[in-house]
C-alpha cells in the first residue's frame, strides 16, 4: 500500500508504537523495514512523532504506551490523535492512511 502514496505530498501515513520505538510486531514493522525506526529527534509532541519522506508522504508515529510490552491508555490515544490532527492540519494534508488503530490485546 505505500508503494501508491509513496510521492504524493499530500498524504500521512500513521501507526502506533511505544516511547521506546520497540517496532517489533504488527503494523510497526511494516513501518520500521520501510521507513526507519523515529528517533527521539523526530517527537513533535510528547505523543507523536514525525518522518517525512523525501518528495512524499508525512509517516506519523502516535506514542500511545512507555515500552512495547505494556498496555496503551484511552489518554493517550486521546493525546496522540489530538497531536496528529493539529500536526496534520498545519501542513495542509488532504488524506490520513492508517490501520485500525486501538485495538488492545
């Protein structure tokens, strides 16, 4: 699915990871071989992190627990979609492409 978004500049692509950027199962993995893992550098907020892709898309990174194997909170869920919306209307994006997110073991 990225190859279809990779250069248009109106896109931000979204998945959910832990503070530590673990990336190890599910969707983050995807991310991690095809984007890199977000360093600390790249936080915008305290719940969000930002990479943006050459010529292409915004890969938004929502921090919604503190290390991989713990548990995500409805806050920060809450925060992180928070963050995203402002980071994303500030750039004038147009599409937000994600997985479903939230869904806790």
């Amino acid at each position: 699915i990225f190859e279809h978004y990779i250069n248009d500049t109106t896109v931000g692509l979204a998945h959910t990871v832990s503070r530590d950027f673990h990336m190890s199962e599910g969707v983050a993995v995807v991310f991690r071989e095809k984007f890199g893992r977000p360093q600390e550098s790249t936080l915008l907020y305290k719940n969000l992190a930002r990479q943006k892709v050459s010529k292409g898309p915004f890969v938004y990174s929502l921090v919604t627990k503190e290390v991989y194997f713990g548990k995500p909170t409805k806050g920060d869920y809450d925060e992180a979609f928070r963050q995203l919306e402002l980071d994303f209307q500030a750039n004038g994006l147009k599409e937000l492409v994600c997985s479903a997110m939230g869904c806790v073991r």
